[in-house]
C-alpha cells in the first residue's frame, strides 16, 4: 500500500477542492495514485461539486424545531429557491437540525463529521450524496442548539427560523403562546439584543459617537455646549434600546396587548398565575450577510464553451 501523507492529500485537496477526509479515502482507494483519485472523485461527483463551490449559495432553508426540553435552529443554503424546493433537500435539512438535537456536535466542521440522524453517512457525506442528485452547491452555514422551554417558529417556508428560550415555574404547554408571540416579534422587528444589561458597552460607546457626531452636523445644535449635547445624547440613547432591544421594543401584536414586549410577558405571566421570563432567542435569516455574484448570462455561456 502507498504511504499516503498529509502532503499528498493537500494537493488533491487543492487540485479539486474537494474536503479532506475525501481526498484521503480517495487516495486510499487509489493506492496513491493522484490521476486516479482524481477520477475517482470525479465519479462521485465530488470534483464537479469543486467546480461549483465558488457559485454563491445564498437561498436555502432555514428551520427551528424541538424534540422534548431541545431544539435547534440550522440555516442550509443552495444555489436556487428551485432546488430549494426539492423535497430530498428539505428532508436532508430536517435531518440535519435532528443531528444536532441529537449529536450536540461543537460546530459545523463537527456537525459534518457526525453520523447523520438516521442514517449510517456523515452529514458530510450525505450533503455530497445529495450534490449528486441536485447539482447545486450546497452549504451548512450554521446551527444553535437549545435546552430548556423552547418555542420554534419558521417564517415563509424557511426565509426566517427562530427560537426562543423560556425560564418559567409554569408547564411548558401554559407558556407556549407568549414564547410563539415573542418569536414572531424576533422574526418581525429583528432585535439586535435581548434587554439593556445585554447591549455591550462597546455598542453603546459607538451609538453615542454617531449621535455626536450627527449634532455637530447640525446648525441648531452645533454651537450647544457639550453637556447639553451629552444629556440629549442619553436621552436618546432610550430611542437606541426601544429599537434593538426585544424587551425595550412595542410589541407588535397590538391586537393583543398594547406596550413593550417585556411589558407584555410580565402581563401574560401575571394572568396566568407564575413567572415567566425570556433568557434567550436566535433568528436566522436565509442568506442574510451573503453578498449575492449578479451573474452576467452571456459572459457565463461564454466561458463554458471555451
């Protein structure tokens, strides 16, 4: 058998851009030949996918679900909304956010190494099995994990997933309608923060920099002297934490309760008779901070027939 080393498989990894643990099992399976390995990946797909991966993945699904006191929140991007459609790739991203209930794996490179919730592949392996079939880039962009009251909610077939986390002294069935209100807050209004004590210094530091610096852009409040503009400043600041925070926010749902979110919980808690208490929330939009190629069609065929 060819002694096969870290080396070898660093340049079949960058003449394919295929992964690691592929490449080796390829040279493996190739006795170190590097032109037949290279087929060999080829043949399952896994080169044609290299070729693809520079395409921007940016559609995709996200989804949150919860199995008992777990749950979990996965963004899986492709290519198209079309594929998106697929129903493999809606199974595949469902079995994958069940690894993670299940697997608890410490990131996404862990995630792929994992055996895949019902089934005998990696996620790896599976995603690259599924690549075969649709012939579109795909990527695990990201996953949270939860224990404790959880109350998922999936906007738009997938365009947003959300999770909210709950302390309370009452059954998990007597609190899911303030969690399911909360979330559809997060998916709405896209809070940068749970509550005041969570806004990092830093950010507030920066925020009251802007503001500054927006009043001596000013004509009426340049000549103001600088503790004046510094008490305005704080008391916009309040503006700042109704805006990002999701408990200092006006609830949305108006038809219900009229005040901020954290005012709403506290109400909701009240009726019902215990205490309840938002400790935690994520929300993943699809494709959110991707930047998007806009691809140009003729350049594209073009550079296909060359």
């Amino acid at each position: 058998m060819a002694n096969i080393g870290v080396k070898e498989i660093k340049e079949l990894m960058t003449a394919t851009g295929v992964g690691m643990m592929d490449c080796k099992k390829a040279l493996v399976e190739a006795d170190g030949d590097m032109e037949k390995a290279v087929l060999i990946l080829r043949e399952k797909g896994l080169a044609t996918q290299a070729k693809k991966a520079g395409r921007v993945a940016a559609e995709g699904i996200c989804t949150a679900v919860v199995d008992g006191n777990v749950g979990a929140v996965v963004e899986v991007n492709i290519e198209t909304d079309f594929a998106a459609n697929n129903e493999e790739f809606k199974a595949f991203v469902a079995a994958v956010a069940k690894t993670v209930i299940e697997k608890d794996p410490a990131d996404v490179d862990a995630l792929k190494a994992t055996t895949i919730s019902g089934g005998t592949q990696t996620v790896d392996e599976a995603l690259q099995e599924l690549f075969i079939k649709i012939r579109e880039n795909m990527v695990i962009r990201r996953f949270k994990r939860f224990e404790g009251i959880l109350v998922p909610y999936v906007h738009g077939g997938g365009s947003i997933g959300v999770m909210v986390k709950l302390e309370s002294d009452l059954a998990a069935d007597k609190v899911f309608e303030v969690g399911k209100n909360c979330a559809l807050q997060v998916a709405a209004m896209n809070p940068s923060y749970l509550n005041k004590e969570s806004v990092p210094a830093s950010a507030l530091d920066e925020e009251k920099k802007v503001l500054l610096a927006q009043m001596a852009e000013d004509p009426k409040m340049a000549n103001k002297p600088e503790q004046v503009k510094i008490k305005i400043v704080e008391g916009k600041i309040g503006k700042f934490y109704s805006e990002n925070c999701l408990l200092e926010q006006t609830f949305v749902r108006s038809d219900i309760f009229e005040g901020t979110v954290g005012k709403y919980v506290a109400d909701a808690a009240k009726k019902l008779g215990g205490s309840i208490k938002v400790v935690e929330y994520a929300r993943f939009e699809r494709g959110e901070g991707v930047e998007k190629k806009e691809d140009n069609l003729a350049d594209e065929v073009a550079s296909m027939l060359k």
